[in-house]
C-alpha cells in the first residue's frame, strides 16, 4: 500500500548473496533508526541466477553480526520452522506478502537470493547496483521493458570518498567485506539524506 512520500529502492549485485544483501541490510537499518523505514519499500536481486534460492554468504552475515546489523538470513529457519504437503513451491522463496508480514511485526524474515525481474523495473524508483558489469546488464535488461521507470545507478555514485566501484568479494576475504560494507555505510548514508 503506497503511503504519501513513499519511495522504493531496489539494491542489484551478480549474485545477491554478498553486495546487494548488505547494501540492503545497511539501509534498512539505516531507515529505520531514522524513522522513516515505513515509508520505503527496500529489496535485493541478482543480475544473474547462480545463486538464486540461496541464503546470503557467511562472510557477509558475519561482517553484519560484527557491525550489529540486522540482516535476512539463512532459509534453514524455514527447514525448521515449516515444510509443505505439495511440492508446488519447492526451493521458492517465502511468499513477499509475509515477509513483509513479519518485517512489521519485527520478526526476522529469511532472505534468498533471487533476479531482478521486469516488473522490478517499473516498481522501483532506484535500482542501485555494484560494479559496471551490473550496470551495463540492468541496462540491456531494461531496453526490453516498455513503461520502466526506475532510475538505474551505480550506489558507489553517492559515495563522498568517490569510490565509484563496489568489487564483487566473491573470491576475497574477510576484509574485502569489511570493504563492501564501509562502502554501503557511506553511499547509503548519502543516498537516504539525498531522498529525505
Ligand atoms: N562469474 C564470476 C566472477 C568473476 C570475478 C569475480 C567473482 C565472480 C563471481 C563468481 C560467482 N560464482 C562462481 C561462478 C558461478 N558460475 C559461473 C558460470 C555459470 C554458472 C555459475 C559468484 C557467485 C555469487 C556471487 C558473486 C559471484 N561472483
């Protein structure tokens, strides 16, 4: 339900299982200490579908928990908590109409990595992605859709330290997302008190 002043960004990486799912964790928390979560619908997807289903990398949930930021994690609550009678939506993601249930409510909500769809390019106002690669593939994705409005951006763009480029640390260390992170906490601070 769009409330006044509502405004939606949509965070974009390869894979959404390491940049994108911090850029996310980092705005939303961003947000919410500045009052102003409900009135921003905030996602993450993948350019690709390497990863698709699955839960955001270790590397990354641990640089969250060390920074105390809330990230939606593993799938395997749901393992635990719920299972199905059909095979009908077997490695599907939680409905987003309860995840945003939940998010309300204050409950974690798991988060698997899905790819960015064309409905996203007409439901977000900001599609904010990592790398020239992302860019230059939401690009090519966007040709194909008729009435896209969102604004497709690097995030590093809103960096102060100009640091355009946010590298994909798939094949880093711990401090390559110790990077990615110091990154998003610029860029995000900058882009929310751009859109505030
Ligand atoms: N590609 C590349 C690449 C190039 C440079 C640096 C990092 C990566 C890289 C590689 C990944 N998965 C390994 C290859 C996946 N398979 C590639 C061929 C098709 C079947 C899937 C990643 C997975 C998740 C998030 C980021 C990733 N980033």
């Amino acid at each position: 339900m769009a409330t006044t002043g509502s405004k939606s960004a949509l965070f974009v990486c390869l894979g959404n299982i390491c940049r994108s799912p911090i850029a996310e964790a980092v705005f939303r928390k961003m947000a919410t200490d500045a009052g102003v979560v409900d009135k921003w619908r905030i996602d993450s997807a993948a350019t690709s579908t390497y990863e698709i289903g699955n839960p955001p990398d270790h590397r990354g949930q641990a640089c969250m928990k060390k920074h105390d930021v809330p990230m939606k994690h593993v799938a395997r609550q749901w393992f635990i908590d719920s299972a199905a009678t059909s095979d009908w939506n077997t490695d599907s993601p939680p409905d987003a109409r309860g995840l945003a249930c939940l998010r309300k409510h204050g409950i974690e909500s798991s988060h698997s990595a899905r790819q960015v769809t064309k409905d996203d390019f007409m439901k977000f106002d900001y599609i904010l992605c990592m790398d020239e690669s992302n860019l230059s593939e939401l690009n090519r994705k966007a040709k194909a859709v008729k009435n896209g409005s969102a604004k497709i951006e690097l995030l590093g763009a809103y960096d102060p330290e100009k640091q355009l480029i946010i590298n994909d640390p798939y094949y880093g260390s711990d401090e390559d997302f110790e990077k990615v992170y110091e990154q998003c906490v610029r860029c995000c601070t900058a882009f929310l008190k751009m859109n505030s």
